[in-house]
C-alpha cells in the first residue's frame, strides 16, 4: 500500500505500489509513478512524466521543468511535455530535469545537477553534483560525468566514457553573432571509451576518438583520433 504524506499536493492517480510521497510535494495530473518509487519531500513533478520502478528522488528535485525563454535567448526552446526516467534511478537533492528528457535505468544524477530538454541518456550514467547539461545533448550508457562540469548543447558522449569534474565544453565559436543559426552550434562528439582529465577545456565540434585520453587541464582545439592521449594548451599528440 502507498504512503501520500498529508501535505503533498498529488493530482495523479497513476501511483504503483508501495510507493512513498513526502511532505509538501506537489505532483501533476499526468505523472505515472511506479512501484516502490520514494519520493522525499518537497519534490515537485510536473508535466507527463512517467518514473520506472524503484526510483527515489530526494528533497527539492524538480522533474518536468519547462524551459523559457523570457525574451532573453537568441535560441528558442523545442520541447515535448514529457519525461521518462528508467527503473531504479536516484535524482539527488535540488537537481532540475526538464521537459523532453529521457534516462535508462539505473542511473545516478547528482546534488543541483541540471538536464535541459531533449536530452537522452542510456543506462547505467553517472551525471555528478553540479553539473550542467545542455540542451540536445545525448549520452550513452555506463558513462560518469563527475562534478562541476558542464557539457554544452547538441553534444554527443558514447558509452563508457569518463570526464572528470571542472571539464567545460563549448559548442558557438561566434557568440556575438547577430542572428542565431542553429547549425552553428555544434558540442564535442566524445566517442565510447574516452577519458578527459579534470579541468580540460573542449571547443565546439570536436571530435575526440574511441578511447582516446585528454589529460588535465588541456585545451582541445582539434580532432583527437581514436586511441592516442593529448595534453598541453593547445592539447598536442604525446603517445599511443
């Protein structure tokens, strides 16, 4: 039998069971919850967001956020009104999911991490404290990404990747441009296997190669290809 906190406001009826929902949630009509799910308190879930079994989201996440623009951006928001997150994944504290995101199973995501819209993730991914991932972006399975980094837009990861935390990526290499083009805004491809040491820097529409390393505090300004490490600012080829 599921548990619904006397103050949580849940509009929903689609709740598996045994599920647990905390104080002063507040939980939208077309939300699906599934069994054994905890949601601790203060947690607000908005849009068609569907959760797999076993998933726990921790105190002031916010899962369907909508993204705006206010006017401000040059780039206007693409969105679907939904979420998917896989079985047994854990949101951590005051992390921010928005619309159109999808996420396999078994994954972490971490302390204020924030996961813009049309973003998909596979299995078992680690997305760490703090990080940022942008809009478009996809990544593959059994990937970590470690604190404080922050993955740019229409990015692609593969699979086993790692990239330590402070790594920064960037996908405009004309952001004073008058207009926005949209095909100019092209993130890092980070091919499976990939290694980035903490603190490097990776321009846009770089291409880093199966297992390849990029060591600390490098900057890329060029394709790496598969299988070689690079360091040095700008990052050069060192060894096979």
């Amino acid at each position: 039998m599921s548990s619904i906190h006397p103050t949580a406001f849940v509009e929903t009826t689609a709740i598996g069971r045994n599920v647990s929902i905390g104080a002063y949630c507040v939980i939208g009509k077309e939300v699906e919850i599934g069994d054994n799910a905890i949601i601790h308190s203060h947690v607000v879930i908005q849009a068609s967001t569907s959760l797999g079994d076993a998933v726990e989201v921790f105190p002031f996440a916010v899962i369907g956020k909508e993204p705006k623009g206010a006017g401000a951006l040059a780039r206007q928001p693409v969105f679907r009104p939904q979420v998917r997150i896989g079985a047994n994944c854990s949101i951590g504290p005051h992390a921010v999911i928005y619309c159109d995101v999808e996420m396999g199973a078994n994954c972490l995501i971490g302390d204020a991490a924030s996961i813009r819209e049309q973003t998909r993730i596979g299995d078992r991914t680690v997305v760490g404290r703090h990080v940022t991932i942008n809009y478009k972006t996809v990544i593959g399975s059994r990937t970590k990404i470690m604190d404080h980094a922050w993955i740019a837009g229409n990015a692609s990861i593969g699979n086993d990747v790692f990239i330590s935390g402070g790594v920064l990526t960037s996908n405009d290499n004309a952001p004073r441009a008058s207009t926005f083009d949209d095909s100019r805004m092209i993130g890092p491809t980070i091919e499976d296997g990939v290694l980035v040491g903490i603190g490097a820097t990776i321009l846009p529409g770089i291409t880093i190669g199966k297992n390849a390393v990029v060591a600390a505090g490098a900057i890329v300004t060029k394709d790496v290809p598969a299988n070689l490490t690079v360091m040095g600012q700008a990052a050069k080829i060192i060894r096979t």
